[in-house]
C-alpha cells in the first residue's frame, strides 16, 4: 500500500505556460512582490503615525476637559459638594427604580415575547425616563467634588 501511494502522482501541481526565460520571469515576479511588499509596509507605517496623531490629540482634549473639572470643582466647592450629594441621592433612586423595572420584566415577560405591544409599552414607560436619570447621574458625578484621577496625577 504504501508503495501505490508513493508512485501515485500529486493530484494539484503547478504547470508554467509563459514563454520566455524561467529564472528572469521568476526574478520579475520576486521584484514586483518585494515592491508590493514595501507599498504595504509604507502605508502601515502611515497608518501607525496617523494613530499616534489621533491619540495624542484625544489625550489633549481628555486632559484639558479633566483640567476645566477641576477648575471648575476648585471655584465651586460647596457646588460640587452638592453635587456629589445630588449624584449619590439620585443613584439610591436609580436603584429602586431599577427594582421596579425589573420586577414589571419577571411579571410580564411571557406577554413580552409573545407580543410586541406589551414590549413597546414597556420601553415607552420606563426607557426615556431611565436614560434621562442615567444622564443627570452621570453629570453630577462628573461635577462633583471627588475628581477622578487623571494620567499624569
């Protein structure tokens, strides 16, 4: 058996049909890949540059929006004490409210899955008023008096 499968020849092989000089068309082909080759990698190193650019601009506007907080939380103290206070009451009500949603999903989930009204009903009573919650939440805490630490802190 092994005898047969060494004799068989391969059932995929490459066969040339250009005419010419193997070894020169062989060299040409060899060039135009290094040359490829050097295009891809050019442009990758564009790309990378391009990326350390945006990068460094973005650390930019996040470092100077952090240091506007804090200016801001330093002119007004008693203000971003406030809201801090105002971020951690909200939050206590996000989370009771979070609890009601919740328990309406477990009573009404089968008539969710079954019905697409009960589902829209749903997302109409409770989406807008948690997504605005979640929004004033999430300004207070950015005001507040505890600033979150900053790369070069």
């Amino acid at each position: 058996m092994s005898q047969g499968q060494q004799s068989a020849p391969p059932i995929f092989s490459q066969l040339d049909v250009s005419a010419g000089n193997t070894s020169e068309t062989s060299y040409h082909s060899h060039a135009e890949h290094n040359e490829l080759l050097r295009e891809v990698l050019a442009a990758q190193d564009r790309t990378n540059e391009i990326l350390e650019e945006l990068v460094g601009v973005m650390a930019t506007n996040q470092k100077q929006r952090a240091q506007e907080l804090q200016q801001w939380r330093t002119a007004n103290p008693s203000l971003a004490e406030n809201c801090r206070e105002a971020a951690e009451s909200l939050s206590r009500v996000q989370l009771q409210y979070l609890e009601r949603i919740t328990d309406e999903i477990c009573d009404t989930a089968e008539d969710m899955e079954e019905g697409e009204f009960v589902l829209n009903e749903f997302v109409d009573r409770f989406g807008p008023r948690l997504a605005h919650l979640n929004g004033v939440i999430q300004v207070l805490a950015q005001l507040s008096s505890t600033a979150a630490p900053t790369a070069s802190s």
